[in-house]
C-alpha cells in the first residue's frame, strides 16, 4: 500500500466538509478586500487628496499598521490598495489557512476519527495531503475571487495579479507551518494557538522592520511570509522574485511536516506533552478555572497583538490632524467631523481592534467546539457538572478576556496618544472609549454563544460577519446608512469623538444577555457531539 492511498478520496470529503466554509471564508475575505478598494475610490477620488494620503501613510506609525509604503510620491488607487488593504487581507488568509489546516489535521486525529480512517486502506501522508490540498483550495479561490474584483474596480491587471499572487503565497505559507504545528502538538487548541501565534509574530516582525528601514525594509522584514509578499510593490514596481521565497518555505514547511508524520503516533504530538501533578491543584477548582488554563495560551497572543498594534495606532493623533487641516474635505470621514479629528481616528480604529477581541472570542467558542467533538466534553458532564455550568463557565472566561483585551487596546493607545499629544488625560479618555464598546463586544460574545448552543455547525459563518462588522464600523461614514445596521457598532456613541449615549448601551447589553441565554438554553436541549 502506497502512503499515499485513499488521499484522492480523503481530498474529496474533505472539500465536502468544508463546503460551508471555504466559500465563507473566500467571499468574506476577497469580497471585502474589494469593498474597501471599491470605498477608496469613492474616498480619495483626486490626485491631490490620494497624495495627502500619502503624507500621512509616510509617518512611521502609519508604516508599522499598513506597510513600508510604496508609490507614495504618485499615490495611485493600486498603490494605497496594496499600502493600506493588502497586508490586512494577508492576515485574514493567514488565519484562515491555520483554521483550516487544523482542523482537517489535528482535530481529526483528536476526536479519534482519523485512527478509524487509517484502519482502512488508507496510507499515512492520505490525511496531511487531503487537509493541505483543501486549504490550498481555499486560499486558490481567495486570491481568483480577488484579482476578478480588484479588476472590476478599474485597478491594472498586472498589479491586481501581482497583488492577489502574494495574498496567495501568504495563505501557503501559513497553510504549511500550520501543518508543522498540527504534527508537533497533541491538541487542537494548541496546533491554533501555535499558528495564530506565528501570524501575529510574522505581522509584529514586518512592522518592526519596515519602521527601521522605511520602504526598504530591514532583516526583520525579510523574516516575515507578509513581509516577503508585500516586498512585491503591486502597482508600483510588480516585483515577483519575493513570491519564491515563500513558496520555497512552504515547501521545505510543508517536507518538515510530512517527514514528522514518520516519527510519531496517531493521535500523539511530536513533542512530548509535560508532566503534570498527579491530583490537580486548587487553580484548577471549577470549570472556570480550567477554562482559564486551556484558553490562556490564545488570551496572552490576542492580547499582546491588540496591544502592540494600538501602540503606533495612539501615535497617529497629531499627523490626522494635519492630515485633515491639509484636505478639510476628508473630515467627513471622521465622527465629530474636523473638530475632533484626531479622536475621530481613535474611535475608527478602536473599532479596529475590538473587533480583533471579538475574533479572539470566536477562536475561543470554536476551542470549546473541539473540547465537545473530542469527547472531553462529554466525560466532564458525566460528573457532577450540569451542562450551563460547563458552558457558562467557559463563556464567562471568554467574554472576561475579550473585555480585557479591548480595555489592553484602549491603555495602548493612550499611552502614545499622550506623549505625541503632551495630553496626560488621553490614557483615561481612550481607556473610557474602549470601555464604552464592551456591549457591542459582549453581543458579538453573545451570538458566538447562541449559535454555538443552537446551530453549532454555523460556527464558520461568524468569521464572515466580524469582517461586515469591521468594514461597517471603519467605513460607516461613507456607506450607505442602512449598511451597518446589523452591526453592533453602528448603535454605540463613536467616543472619544462623540457624546457618551446609555440607552443605546443598555439595550446593547440586554441582546447580549438573551442571546448567552439562549445559546445556554439550546445546548442543554441538543445532544452533545450534534
């Protein structure tokens, strides 16, 4: 029997599962991508307004969110695209291919399906060949769906592929070293965890090194897969050499991963799993608690991202401003109009980073998902555990950290705010800002909740819907007004810049509650594993 057999087979079903997920994930990702490219041309239709752009793109904040910057001194439409939206849509693919990749791979084998599998006529590298070949798929999709778009909206075919090519790169890569990840790890969670991880590491790198040596980019750039695909310049230069270099490491990532198939057990991780007490401690007294420990390692990387991206977020204050008093126009972009222009970013962007918490929480309620397809789920409600214990006491936890992580982006940015505006109040202000989002941030909690509880098998979807969340609340100004009203953010005063509202923050959190009732409800009326 070949290694390989019953991978063809295992391919199919495997695309089958994943019929829900993979056009989700493609139309969320690249549809999006185009809307924003769609919503710039709307925004910066002249030269005169892309170049004042550009002024603000060139600061050093601005490069450590978006990239090195290319094409600034004619900022073309391509170029802001592939400045300003390209590295976002890189991380997305990113998260997706880990996603993917982990479940097909690591989950398989820890819900023991994969052992039953291989008990056919099925060869060893069957099931790592399927969930690659899935997620190649997927990130294949991702990028034709985008270079149609891109090319509806009127930007040059050649930058649009140059562009969609390293979004591409950027979704192997991560697609190869998530395999790597599900082979060296015993659980799901951790193989996740470990891949979601490296895309923050790969984003926090390319940021380091585009803003130690501008648009060239230092060595730290050229250690990150988004760093190597944003090296392409779309629309400026369309360079394609960068793109070998992570398609080289996808390949050797992806040999890595096969080789260390050959050297463990099913079901095992590589590397061995630590030793642990013989009776549990007392932090781990409750569902809460250990609840706690299995999801600490996605907190501290959500956590420590959200803050180090808000960092350079706080430091834009001053150069919005002149950004603003240069193309007065653009003010209308911004809550509180040009009076407020600085908070006006603050708010946009604080939208921006709870909504990473948010995503933070679905990766959290899918950990809880795998916790019941593996069966550990069920062995816990065996004891004297009632089915809402178990599940509420997750989705406090999870809810706790996602607060935290919003108020972590709120201090982060008041923290820089404060020292390039010499505004000492600026920590508490943007601290009581992303505060005031805690409702929408709980509602989002709460539907992850009730679909999980009713219809956990929607799950995936929720991942599209943070993205209409993101693009609603960061382009709501421009959009039509009846596009963001499904969105939790359109109904929460857009503060620093706006007034402090409670009405529409107690309703916010009464949805909230119904909706952690209702998913609490529909899991203990549903059988466990369905």
């Amino acid at each position: 029997m070949s290694r390989l057999s019953g991978a063809a087979v295992l391919a199919e079903l495997a695309v089958r599962t994943d019929r829900v997920r993979i056009p989700v994930w493609t139309v969320a990702v690249a549809g999006l991508t185009v809307l924003l490219a769609s919503s710039y041309s709307t925004i910066y239709p002249t030269a005169q307004s892309r170049q004042a752009r550009a002024e603000l793109i060139s600061s050093p904040a601005a490069t450590a969110l978006a990239g090195p910057g290319y094409g600034l001194d004619d900022y073309t439409l391509g170029a802001m695209v592939a400045n300003e939206i390209a590295g976002m849509t890189m991380v997305a693919v990113a998260i997706m291919s880990v996603l993917l990749v982990t479940r097909h791979l690591r989950t398989e084998e820890e819900t023991g399906r994969t052992e039953l599998v291989r008990a056919g006529v099925v060869g060893r590298y069957a099931g790592i060949t399927a969930g690659l070949i899935s997620a190649a798929l997927a990130n294949v999709f991702v990028a034709l769906l985008l270079v149609i778009g891109l090319l509806a909206v009127g930007l040059p075919p050649a930058g649009s592929l140059n562009m969609s090519a390293g979004v591409l790169v950027v979704g192997l890569v991560f697609t190869a070293l998530s395999a790597l990840a599900s082979q060296l790890t015993e659980h799901a969670r951790a193989a996740s965890g470990a891949g979601i991880c490296a895309v923050v590491v790969a984003y926090l790198l390319r940021a380091v090194g585009d803003v130690q040596e501008g648009r060239s980019g230092s060595l730290l750039t050229w250690v990150s897969p988004i760093g190597w695909s944003q090296a392409t310049r779309a629309y400026v230069d369309e360079r394609w050499w960068p793109l070998l270099i992570g398609l080289v490491a996808a390949a050797l990532t992806v040999a890595g991963a096969y080789a260390a198939i050959g050297r463990r057990d099913v079901g095992a991780g590589l590397l061995p799993p630590r030793r642990g007490r013989a009776e549990a401690t007392a932090r781990l007294n409750g569902v809460a608690a250990l609840a706690t420990r299995q999801q600490r390692g996605q907190i501290l990387a959500w956590g420590v991202g959200v803050f180090a991206l808000s960092l350079p977020i706080g430091s834009l204050g001053r150069q919005i401003s002149d950004f603003i008093d240069q193309d007065p126009d653009l003010a209308q972009l911004l809550p509180g109009g040009a009076a407020a222009a600085a908070d006006g970013a603050f708010a946009l962007y604080l939208v921006f980073l709870v909504v990473m918490a948010a995503m933070y929480a679905v990766g959290a309620v899918g950990s809880i998902r795998s916790e019941e397809s593996s069966g550990r789920a069920e062995e816990a409600l065996a004891t004297p555990v009632s089915r809402a214990r178990w599940l509420g006491g997750q989705l406090a936890i999870t809810a706790t950290a996602a607060v935290a992580i919003a108020a972590a982006a709120g201090i982060g940015m008041g923290i820089t705010a404060a020292f390039t505006l010499s505004d000492a109040g600026a920590v508490g202000r943007l601290l009581g800002a992303a505060l005031n989002t805690v409702p929408a941030l709980l509602l989002i909690v709460g539907l992850c909740a009730a679909v999980y509880g009713i219809v956990p098998r929607m799950l995936p979807v929720l991942w599209a819907y943070l993205g209409y969340v993101l693009v609603a609340g960061m382009f709501g100004e421009v959009l039509p007004g009846w596009f963001g009203v499904l969105s939790p953010f359109h109904y929460t005063p857009a503060l620093p810049a706006e007034s402090f509202a409670a009405p529409p923050l107690v309703v916010l959190l009464g949805v909230a509650a119904i909706l952690f009732l209702a998913g609490i409800t529909g899991f203990r009326r549903r059988d466990v594993g369905r």
